[in-house]
C-alpha cells in the first residue's frame, strides 16, 4: 500500500530554496498526522520567515496546521511591500552584509551591524531590539528562538539593497545616518570641526554633519554623486511600491 502523502506546492520564487530535485513546484511529503505544516515546509529548506500566505484544499491556513493525508498546499511568497509588526522597521544584518549596512544607513534606515556577531548573539540582539534580521544564511533564518527574519536575495549590494526595499518599502531619510555606526548625523559648524579636516577638505566644503555617536564627520566631497545615485534610485524604488 502506498504511503499516505502531503502535497506542497511553491511559488516560483520560491524554488530556489529547495532542493534542485524539488524545484519542479510540487512535492510530496510523507504524511506522519502529527507534524504542523510549517515544520514540512521547513524541512525541505524553506525557512519559516520566507512563507507567506498557505493555502489547503481551497482554505487559508497557519503553520501550525496539521495537514491530513492527500491535502494540497499551495505556498507562497511574503507579500510585497511586506507588513510588520515594528513602525518605522529596524534591521539587523549578519556579518557578511557589511556593504548593504552602509548603503540602507545612507538613506537613513535604522541599521545595526556589527562584523564579529556570531549567530546567536544576532538572534539576542534581534530579539532583545526588535529588529528584523537580514541575512543570507538559511541556517540562521531556521532558529526557533529567531522573533523575525528575512532572506536577502542577490549577490551584490545594489541588488541586495533593491531587494531589501521592494521587500519593505521602508521610510527613508537620507544623509541622516553615519554610514559608520548607525548613529544620527547632526549639522554642525566648519569652525567645529575644521581640526579633524584636511586642509584641502577645509578649503573646498563649508558645509559638515557629524555623528552623535562616533563624531566622525561628514560633508558631500568628490564622491557624492555615486552616493546620490545611490540614494535617488532608493527614493524611486520605494515610492513604487507604496
């Protein structure tokens, strides 16, 4: 007799979690009648925080749902922009993120990174800060105790960092935010500063921000444009999706 079964089926985006033997959309999973429907789901890849609506035999359903032997399930992606339980959203981004932090601090997110976090002191500060964890790492993302999470797609920041806004459309505040640690930029005078500057730097620029937590200081030098390409893109992408 044949085994009693469980069928899954993933939305196209999100196949790429499963194994490539899976990614043909349906899967058939034994059914055991005691395991919730998010623990199968999980256990083929997908980490919880990376589901979005289910859908059995025609009804909308939970993780917790113990599905019975013959049920289909249709799962599907977060919702875009994806709502939270935090306003403004606060993030947190594992260690391999670094260039993404610099770049969502640019437009004034709200980011804490830090290069020598392990995993579990990611998941305490994520917790204890309500912050939203970004990471590329589906092991990460599976942790029981995790509050909330969310995969990064893409390779390079500018990709990551459209993700990441088409994901959750935050508010943005540019040129708020040391890029360095997160902290808030106030203006400040040259006179303030200009013993920090480098003579060139005094000479062509009056106008400086500097950083409430760290004092580094700021102004908009030779590099500016590709920042500022940086922060108009960001302003499109998240006006579109709101």
């Amino acid at each position: 007799m044949d085994e009693p079964k469980v069928y899954l089926r993933f939305a196209a985006e999100l196949r790429s979690f499963l194994a490539p033997r899976n990614r043909h959309g349906q899967v058939a999973v034994a059914h055991d009648g005691t395991s919730s429907l998010g623990h199968l789901i999980q256990s083929l890849g997908l980490p919880i925080p990376e589901i979005g609506a289910l859908v059995a035999d025609g009804r909308d359903v939970a993780h917790s749902h113990r599905p019975t032997a013959g049920e289909t399930v249709s799962i599907e992606a977060p919702q875009r922009p994806q709502e939270l339980p935090i306003t403004p959203p606060r993030f947190l981004l594992d260690v391999h993120l670094g260039k993404l932090a610099r770049r969502l601090r640019l437009i004034g997110v709200d980011t804490a990174y830090d290069n020598d976090r392990d995993d579990p002191a990611l998941v305490v500060q994520a917790n204890a800060e309500r912050r939203v964890l970004l990471t590329q790492d589906r092991g990460l993302l599976c942790r029981r105790n995790l509050w909330l999470g969310a995969h990064v797609r893409g390779t390079d920041p500018d990709e990551q960092l459209q993700d990441v806004l088409e994901r959750f459309a935050p508010p943005l505040a540019p040129w708020t935010r040391c890029t360095n640690c997160n902290g808030e930029l106030a203006p400040t005078g040259k006179d303030e500063v200009e013993h920090l500057l480098q003579p060139g730097t005094s000479r062509n620029y009056d106008n400086y921000g500097k950083c409430s937590e760290c004092d580094r200081v700021y102004w908009r030098g030779a590099h500016s444009r590709q920042l500022e390409a940086i922060v108009e893109k960001a302003t499109r992408t998240v006006s579109a999706h709101h």
